[in-house]
C-alpha cells in the first residue's frame, strides 16, 4: 500500500523521472523523429513507455500522472502518434471494464506494440453523437474521423442499444469496413469506419448500461486529458522556440526582446503556458478518483483553460515570429496545426463554459 | 489515487473550519459575506481572535512566535478564512514589515515590534510610493539627513492605504545623493504619532477613504529605527515584494466573490443564470479561477520542497488582480439599475438584508480598479517576468 504523501499532485515522484528519462532519450533522435510514429512506436515499447498504463502487476505504473508526462513529452517532440488512444485511454481501460481478466493477452500485447487500438467516444459535441446502433447483438453504424482508425488493429465504439442505453464495444479491425481515410490538418491520419451488422463475440461486449455509461464518461476525461498534456507540451516547445526568436532576430539595429511591448507578449504566452500545466498536472492526478462530479469538473476546467492558452500560444508564436513563422519548415506551423486538433475534436472554450456548472 | 492535498492537510483545514465555526462572530461573517468593507475595527477583532489562538503570526515560522505553518497550511487557512467570510488581515504588519524585520532586522526590532504586529496592537502602513516615483520607485526623494542619533525626515509620500489608521509606517528614504539611485535608499520604522507628520485623506472616485498622503516635515526618527544598513533599504524591499506576491489572497477572495455573484443571480430574482451566455460567462470565471488557484498551490508546493518552478510572484499578481476585478464586472451586470443607488436607504421594495449588499457592488467595482495598478502595476510585473525570460 503506497504511503499517502507518495502521491500527491504536483509533488514529483522518483519513476515519473526515470520514464520521462527514458523518453526524452529516445526523442533526442533526431533522426527517429523525422521518420514518423511507426519507427518511434517500437522504441517506445521497449523502453516501457507503452506499458505504462498497465496495472503494476503487469508492470506497469497506474499512475495517469505519470501518462500525462508522457504525452507532454510527445507533445513537444512534435510526432503525432496513436499514443494517448492505444497505450493511455484503450490500455487503461481494459484492465477497467467487468471481467478484465479477459483481456489480460491483448493488454501485453499493446503494451508491447504489437497491436494498436483506436478509440471513437463521440458525443462532447450534440452534432457528435454516436451514430452506431446495436440491435440483437449486432453492431451498424459509422464512426467519423477516427484518429488512426484506420492504422488501428482493434477499435473501441460507442453504440446505443435498442433501449436507448449506450454500450461500449470492442470491434477487430477485419469487422471494419474503411469508408474514408483521410490526413488531417496536423498531419495524422482519421478514418471514417463503416460497420454492417458486425456480430459481437463475447469479449467485443466491453460493457452496457450504467456501467457503460461510467467507463464512456471515464474515457472520455482520459482522452482528453491527455490531448491537453500533449497540447502543453507543444506550448511549451512554441514558448521556446519563440523566446529564442526574439533574441537572435534583429530589427531597428536591436533584437526583438529589446522591445517591451513583445517583452510584454512573450510573458503573456508562458503565463498561459503556467496556468496550462497546473490544471493538467491536477486532472491527470484525478483521472482515478472516485467522485466522478469533482474529476468531471477538473477535466472541464483543463479543457477550457488549455483550449485558451492553445490558441493565444500558437496564435502569439507566428505574430511574434513575424513573416517566417508563416513558413511551412519552421517548426511553428507544425505545432500551430496539431494545437487546432483540441478544440476541433473535443470542443472548444465555449463548450466548457456552457457546461460547467461549479 | 492521486490527492492535492495530503490527510494530515485535510485534518488541519477541518481544525481551521473548526475555529472559525466557534469563534468568528455571525455578524461579522454575514457582513463580510455581503460585500461590505472590513473596518478598523473587524479587523482589530479579527486580528485578536487569531492571536488568543496563537495564530496572530499565521504566516511566521515558529522561531520569530508564529505556528510554523507549512506553506500549503497558510494556503488552506486563508482559503477557509475567505470562505467562511473572514475579514482580509492587515497585511502591511504581518506580511510586510515584519517578513523584513525578521531577515534584515537587529534582536531589539525583532522583540520590540514582532509581538505587537501579531496582536495587532501596532497597526502599520506602508510608505513607499511619492507623486514623482509610482513605477519608478526607486527615484524617491524623501530625505533622511543624519543629526546625531536621529534622522531627520523630510518629503512627501502618497497613495498610503490605512494611514489614517496607522500606528506605524515603514518607508523608504533617501539617506545619501550618490552613486545608483537603488543605493541610496534607506528603510525606516516611523511612529506615526511623531512631531511633523500630516496625513491627508485622498478619496477615490468609489467615494472611499482608504489612501492618504503622509507629508513629513523634519520628522525625528531615531537610527535605531532603521532596519538593515544604511543603504540597504532596496534590498528590503525587493525582499518585500517577494513575500508580498507570493500566497497573494486575491483567489479567496475571487471564490467567495463568485459565491456571491451566484447568490445575488438567485435573489435578485433576475435569473440571469437561466441566460446561456451569462451562465457561460460565469463558468469561464470560474474555471480562470481554478486554473490560477492551482498555479498558487503548484507553486507552493514547489516552495514547500524548496524548488524554484516558473515566475510565481509576478504570474500570481497578474492573474489574481485580473480575477478579482473580473468577478466584480460580472455583478455589476448582473444587476443592472439594481447596482445604481450607493446608498442602502435609496432602495425601495428591497428585502432589508440585501440594500446595503446591493448599494456595495457597483462602488467595490470600482474600487478594485486599484488591484492592477498597486503592488507594482501589472505592466511593471511583466517586466520583471521578461526580465526573467529574455534578460
């Protein structure tokens, strides 16, 4: 049994160190890098990164603290990959659901990379909502845009039951039929899936009912939890690169950073950086706690706070970079694309305002 | 499971809820849960009730008479304090003037003055800024010219809340001309009944009287009352400064606040929360105010293990005076003509509990303008942010 003050928000802990270690090795190719997510993916599983998730009986971490560094770190790295849907939200949850024992085999093999799971909770958004039905015992419907749906060797759905209660399901890539592939703005790929009457073996029926019900809300708080400790890790590497730019640029015969009103706008991007890494640290630190209303409004408050400070960042980094920020190979553009992916796919500001009720 | 705050931190919050429970008087509470301003008096009262529980120096380590409250205790003390409906301390006693006594003042400052900050039995004020030296502190003019074992002191200081109040005035003087302006600066305790001081009332344009001018006119003040060398005075008070941001109050009073403006939406009888873009306004308010809450506390607990992470003093002045000004905007239009009259008498067909809460809102709007522009404007603190950032 952990000690109580081994866990607390924003009090580091010694593993967070070794793995975000062992990561920042690995991301310090550069080489590795530019070669994309797959050559990446294997590297990952060998230095545990992949297995992170997993229970520590299987030899992993359980610690979603933990997991939210991670994906920072990938975040500032700049590769998109299936990280936060495979190796965080799918990995977690199947030791999650009723009866995980069945599911102790393809746990091992996502944390060994051999397989990748993709992950469609719909329904932030009312225009979302899941458009997979399931009727005796068979799955239709489509899944729009799923992020590397397509790549994916297992995917988990939401499907609304005759009934009207939700139900979360496991389908196997070959039940899936590929209606679109298509590469996003931040340059991943989404796949709009296809199922025609795909019947669900047993262990496809993740959960129904009330218990579905927690685990999609669970998830959904995972994933986006996560797509906002990414999203600061691309905030963190543009608060970078720009203060570096205003200290080697030269205008009026003086640096940019002689300049107060940039002065000015430089600290306004890395006090948005600060406030975005308290609430992420603090809703990764929640993702296990059992009152759901309190985790509920910490991940809205990290989705609102980090969707604000993605567009000030990213926004603010190319004015500040001026006409070359505006230029495909700087790296600016590239972290400007995936920071739009947040809001696009989980919502905006708004949203969480709308929806937050303390 | 991850927590924010350890068992032992939920114990203490839970003795502090306690002790507010039993001691804090219901008509104070009630008044300060309305809006109204603390008086000298609720203060004072405040202030003694902490001390008989041996909690007068709350933010003291134990060796200079405080409980040695670790710096999540403060956190959690004042975050109950505000909730409860506590009076704000006094802060120029207790986290200003004696923060620099403790580091930079001699055994006889520290026995003389520490005790009767944490009684509140000394009610002190702060004399720093001049009409010519806002931003730009350390052009100061105000004189002190050596006569034997006394300083004379002469010049002019402004925008010096509570000196009306005061006992005591800490400020910073000229004591030499020469080399960089920052080194000629000196730090003086002044006894505000001393031959020579004039204070002036300067009302703002809320029609509070909360700020003075303090004009000294070959005011005595003994060497003794120096703190630090001659010279040192800037030292002090940058070290002021630090004190003074960190743990800066303004999120108890931003939570309370929104409580209030929730509250008000209700019994107004508006229901301007069934509004959907007022209701969302609100719960952006909210969630800044979360987001800047945890900053406080990631940076304390980064104080707590003697870690230095980011650029917690300015980054918390600029995000808590912003929230506190905010939340205030939002009552002044959730009540529209209700926020007109200033006086409570001027309200008709008025529940009375709610005219002297209602005649506030609009007059503290304005008053809260102050929050960007005191303890170094925000601009100031972006500068010295940069500073950190860029050299």
């Amino acid at each position: 049994m952990m000690s109580d003050a081994a866990n607390v928000i924003f009090v580091p802990r010694d593993e967070h160190g070794l793995l975000v270690g062992s990561l920042d090795h690995l991301l310090s190719d550069q080489a590795l890098i530019k070669g994309g997510w797959r050559p990446l993916w294997q590297q990952l599983a060998q230095a545990g990164i992949l297995s992170a998730a997993l229970p520590e009986s299987d030899g992993g971490l359980h610690d979603s603290r933990a997991l939210a560094l991670l994906a920072e770190r990938l975040g500032r790295s700049g590769v998109v990959s299936p990280f936060i849907s495979s190796a965080t939200a799918a990995t977690s949850l199947f030791s999650r659901v009723p009866a995980a024992s069945r599911f102790v085999e393809l746990r091992e093999r996502l944390g060994s990379g051999s397989v990748i799971a993709a992950m469609d909770i719909p329904g932030v958004v009312q225009s979302d909502r899941s458009l997979m039905t399931l009727t005796g015992g068979k799955v239709s419907g489509v899944a729009r845009l799923v992020p590397f749906g397509a790549e994916a060797d297992f995917i988990i759905l939401v499907a609304t039951a005759s009934e009207g209660d939700p139900a979360l399901v496991l389908v196997r890539k070959s039940d899936v039929l590929i209606q679109q592939s298509v590469i996003g703005i931040d340059g991943a790929p989404y796949a709009t899936l296809r199922l025609d009457s795909v019947a669900l073996q047993p262990e496809s029926d993740l959960a129904g009912g009330s218990e579905a019900e927690r685990l999609i809300a669970w998830g959904r708080d995972v994933l986006v939890t996560m797509h906002c400790a990414e999203a600061l890790g691309a905030m963190s590497m543009l608060v970078d690169l720009t203060r570096d730019y205003l200290t080697v640029r030269h205008q009026f015969g003086e640096p940019l950073s002689a300049f107060q009103v940039l002065r000015h706008r430089l600290v306004d991007m890395d006090m948005a950086l600060t406030e975005a890494r308290s609430v992420v640290e603090c809703a990764a630190g929640l993702l296990e706690e059992d009152d759901v209303f309190a985790r509920r409004q910490a991940v809205l408050a990290t989705h609102f706070t980090v969707a604000r400070a993605a567009l000030k960042v990213s926004q603010d980094s190319v004015q500040l970079h001026g006409g070359i920020g505006m230029a495909d190979e700087t790296p600016v553009g590239g972290y400007f694309r995936r920071l739009l992916t947040l809001p696009l796919q989980f919502g905006d500001e708004d949203f969480c305002a709308e929806s937050y009720s303390g | 499971m991850a927590r924010l705050f350890t068992i032992e931190e939920d114990v203490f919050r839970l003795t502090v809820r306690k002790f507010l429970d039993d001691k804090l008087p219901a008509d104070l509470r009630e008044r300060m849960l309305s809006g109204e301003r603390p008086t000298r008096d609720d203060k004072v009262t405040w202030s003694r009730l902490l001390h008989e529980r041996g909690w007068g120096g709350y933010t003291w380590p134990a060796e200079h008479g405080g409980p040695g409250f670790t710096p999540i205790q403060r956190y959690i003390f004042e975050d109950e304090a505000w909730q409860a409906g506590a009076p704000e301390v006094v802060p120029f006693g207790l986290k200003m003037v004696a923060p620099v006594i403790m580091k930079f003042g001699s055994d006889a400052h520290k026995q003389r003055f520490l005790p009767r900050i944490a009684s509140l039995e000394d009610y002190w004020c702060q004399g720093y800024s001049e009409p010519g030296s806002g931003s730009d502190l350390a052009s100061l003019k105000t004189r002190a010219v050596r006569d034997g074992d006394d300083y004379l002191v002469t010049g002019q200081k402004i925008w010096t809340t509570e000196a009306h109040d005061a006992d005591w005035i800490f400020c910073l003087v000229r004591t030499s001309a020469e080399g960089r302006k920052q080194d000629g600066i000196s730090f003086l305790l002044i006894d505000m009944k001393s031959p020579g001081i004039t204070v002036r009332p300067i009302i703002t344009f809320d029609g509070a009287h909360e700020v003075n001018e303090v004009w000294f006119d070959n005011v005595r003040v003994p060497v003794a009352n120096r703190v630090g060398e001659e010279g040192q005075g800037w030292t002090c008070a940058k070290y002021l400064l630090e004190k003074e941001r960190l743990n800066f109050g303004g999120m108890g009073f931003c939570k309370r606040e929104v409580a209030r403006l929730k509250r008000l939406a209700q019994e107004t009888g508006r229901s301007r929360l069934d509004n959907p873009l007022f209701a969302a306004r609100v719960g952006a308010l909210e969630m800044r105010i979360a987001a800047a809450d945890l900053t406080n506390l990631r940076f304390l607990r980064a104080e707590e293990r003697g870690d230095a992470v980011g650029l917690p003093a300015p980054y918390l002045k600029i995000l808590s005076s912003h929230l506190q000004q905010d939340v205030l905007e939002l009552q002044v239009r959730l009540l529209g003509r209700s926020a007109l009259p200033v006086r409570a008498a001027d309200f008709s067909n008025t529940p009375l509990a709610l005219k002297s809460e209602l005649a506030n809102v609009a007059p503290t709007y304005c008053n809260y303008r102050k929050t960007t522009i005191y303890a170094g404007s925000n601009e100031i603190q972006r500068n010295i942010a940069a500073k950190s950032l860029l050299g």
